[in-house]
C-alpha cells in the first residue's frame, strides 16, 4: 500500500470552460491549499497537486482521512473525492493493488461481491478498458477467494483509472457542492440577518465563486447582545466554507425611531428595508463590492411580494442578488442543515425588523406613496449618523 494517503479531487463544472480552464483550476488548487492548511502540520505538509484535468492531494498517514475529506469537500469548485491507491501501469501491479485493496475491504466491510469497471486515459495503452475491468477482475477472483462477482448490484463497484505511468484504484466518490472556487466571480455584499435565510444566500453566492464581506443591522438596546452573538457565529460557519471576511455591525434603531415617528405603521418594514439596502450599497461601494445579495423569498413575507420587492429594489443602484427568490422554505431549511447554519439560525433571538413590526404591513405597496411618506425622514442625515456607530470585525472560520 502507498506511504502515504492520495485522495483524487475532480472539478465538476470547471472542465466545461474553454480557455480560462487552467486559471480555474489554478484558483481551485490555491483554495485547497488553503482550506488544507487548518489541519496541516507545518513539519509535515500536505501536497496538492493538477495533473491531467484532476488535482491530486497527498497526506502523511499521520493526518486522519476524514479531517482532509472534510477540508477539501468545503471547497468550491470540488465535483466529488476519491481516496484511491496508486499502483504502476501494468496490468500485474494493478492487479496486485486491486487484491490488496479488496482484502482490506473484505476484512474492514465484510463485502462479498464486486464488480470492476476500468477507464483508460492512457489511449496509447494496448489493452482497451473492457478487457482492463475483466484481466484485472479474473486476478482479484484469484486473489480474494470469497469474493464474487455481480454485474448488477455489487456490495463493491472497484474503479481503476489507468493512465500514463500511474494509475489509481478507489471504489468510493464522496460529492462536494460543485460550484466555483472562491475569487472567480466579483464581490457580494450579504444582508446577513440572524434567520435562516441570509445564510443560506451568502454561502449559495459563495459557491459561484463570488467573495462575500457581510453587513448586520441590529436595534440595540432593543436586540440583544446574544442575538449579536449568533450573526457572529452564523457568519464564523459561513467563514468554514469561505475563509476570512469583513462584517460591519449597524445601528440601524436611529432610524427605525424616526419611520415610526413620520410614516404610516403598516409602511414600517418597507421603509427600514430600504434604508437597510441603502446602508449596504454605500458599505458595497466603499468596499469594492459589485452587488448587494439579501436572503429574500418570493411572497415568504409581506415585505417579500413582487410589489415590495419593487419598491425595496429602488432604492439603490447596485444588483440585489436574491439567489433564493423561487426556492420553497422547505428545501431553503434542508440546505441551511446541510452547510450547517440552520441549528443556530432557529435560536429565538430577536432580529431588528421584529422590533418594530407593523400589525397589519402592507402586502401591495404603492411605490409612489412609500416615496411620499419617505419625503419627511432626512434620508442622508439618518443614513450618516446610523454608520457613525459601524463597527467592522474580521470574521474567521474556527
Ligand atoms: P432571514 O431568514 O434571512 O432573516 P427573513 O425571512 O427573516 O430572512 P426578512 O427579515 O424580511 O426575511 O429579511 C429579508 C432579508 O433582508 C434577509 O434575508 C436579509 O438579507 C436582510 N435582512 C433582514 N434583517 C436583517 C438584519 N438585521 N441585518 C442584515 N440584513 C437583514
Ligand atoms: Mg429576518
């Protein structure tokens, strides 16, 4: 067996760019690389490595496979893993790795059937794929007598990837999430509530390669400053997936005083969201972000309906990304478990817009009317004295 773990990493959606592939590929090393480097050891580095359209990873047994399968399917970019062996091309090694490889299967799992199925890179090799799948078939049989073989449905399917010099032997994909490396796409910036939506938003952008940095707004003393704690923590998991970002923390209550004060209750949500929009497009400016990207949902809420969701948008320039516009609450909930977000994002703390919320909020605004009621808050004055007290904090992942 090899000294050292390999595991084989394929790119997914990145094999289908033309010629900015081996830029994409480049990115998409460097983030593993750099995901990698949480549990590497300085005295014992981990290699990363492109070869003929995979990237190959190599771990000192000494690191547990589970902890470099787990940092690299975080990875944007990353179609599936494969821990593999790596034998030489002949038909003799390959064969003395596939026995090798399913006795320890046969031993550790207990399976009693298999099937070969072989791919041949190496097209200058002389034996074709079929032939590969049965020669190397016919030795395992030899090799692992209690092991049959089962075309149909097979407790092991045994993979041999056969090219020029090396050649690799697994019989498990793991999936990534796919997607883009990180840096490939521009900059976002993240409405980040505390509720199970934003999350999800931040880190669907995230995956197609889009940077993200991150604004909250709170209503302190009215919200808490656990409610504060969970944006961090929600944002330190969303930092998991996409290293270190910036996150500006405002008080948004100045503001939300002044609405109360000057408009119509049941306008209340509408007009906080587009000062909150407003606040996110000066910080995106400020930043060098290309686009706001909120955790807004086709009709979820009133301040969500096709006639809010105009009047929210006019209030700024820049694209609003809503990735989760058409998807349904549910399978929004199933992702927020899925990347990890959703267990704190249920905490009951409450968010800055439940503060104020109006009893009866309008579902079919009149853009015209909000723009009249708006008319009496001195927009920039409220605008510049909510980021007089920004504070930014560096977010990291654990
Ligand atoms: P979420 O689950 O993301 O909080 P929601 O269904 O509660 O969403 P709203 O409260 O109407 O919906 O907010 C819509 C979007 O506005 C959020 O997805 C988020 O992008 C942004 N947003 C809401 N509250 C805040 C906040 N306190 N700070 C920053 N952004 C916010
Ligand atoms: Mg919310």
């Amino acid at each position: 067996m090899n000294e050292q773990n390999i595991f084989i990493v394929r790119c997914g959606e990145i094999a289908l760019k033309g010629l900015n592939k081996p830029y994409f590929e480049r990115m998409l090393v460097e983030r593993i690389r750099k995901n990698l480097k949480k549990i590497e050891r300085s005295d014992i580095p981990i290699d990363v490595k492109r070869h003929e359209g995979l990237i190959f990873v190599r771990s000192d047994k000494s690191y547990d496979e589970g902890d470099v399968i787990g940092e690299i399917s975080k990875v944007f970019g990353v179609a599936s893993i494969s821990p593999a062996v790596e034998t030489e091309s002949n038909l003799d090694a390959i064969g003395e790795a596939a026995v090798k490889y399913m006795l320890d299967l046969i031993q550790n799992k207990g399976i009693k059937t298999f099937k070969v199925e072989a791919k041949r890179a190496d097209k200058d090799f002389p034996v074709k794929s079929p032939d590969i799948a049965r020669i190397v078939g016919a030795k395992v049989l030899i090799g692992c007598k209690v092991l049959k073989v089962d075309v149909h449905n097979p407790d092991v399917l045994l993979f041999v990837d056969l090219r020029r010099g090396i050649s690799y032997i697994y019989d498990t994909k793991i999936s990534g999430f796919g997607g883009l490396p990180l840096g490939t796409n521009g900059k976002g910036m993240i409405l980040l509530s505390g509720g199970i939506d934003s999350p999800v938003a931040a880190w669907m952008m995230a995956k197609r390669g889009m940077m993200i940095e991150a604004v909250h707004f709170h209503s302190y003393p009215y919200t808490s400053e656990r409610a504060r704690d969970k944006v961090i923590e929600l944002a330190t998991i969303i930092a998991s997936y996409c290293g270190n970002f910036k996150m500006h923390i405002v008080n948004l209550l100045p503001i939300q005083e002044e609405i109360v004060k000057n408009c119509r209750e049941e306008e209340t949500t509408l007009h906080v969201r587009r000062f909150m929009m407003r606040i996110a497009e000066l910080l995106a400016n400020q930043n060098r972000a290309e686009m706001l990207i909120t955790g807004e949902n086709l009709g979820q809420v009133a301040s969500q309906t096709a006639e809010a969701l105009v009047v929210t948008d006019q209030s700024v320039k820049l694209p609003v990304m809503r990735p989760l516009i058409a998807m349904d609450k549910v399978d929004i909930m199933d992702k927020a478990r899925e990347i990890g977000t959703y267990e704190t994002s249920i905490q009951p703390y409450e968010d800055c817009c439940t503060v104020f919320l109006p009893k009866h909020p309008v579902t079919k605004p009149k853009l015209q009317k909000i723009l009249e009621s708006e008319s009496k808050l001195d927009v920039r004055a409220l605008i510049e004295k909510a980021l007089a007290s920004k504070e930014t904090i560096m977010i990291k992942p654990e």
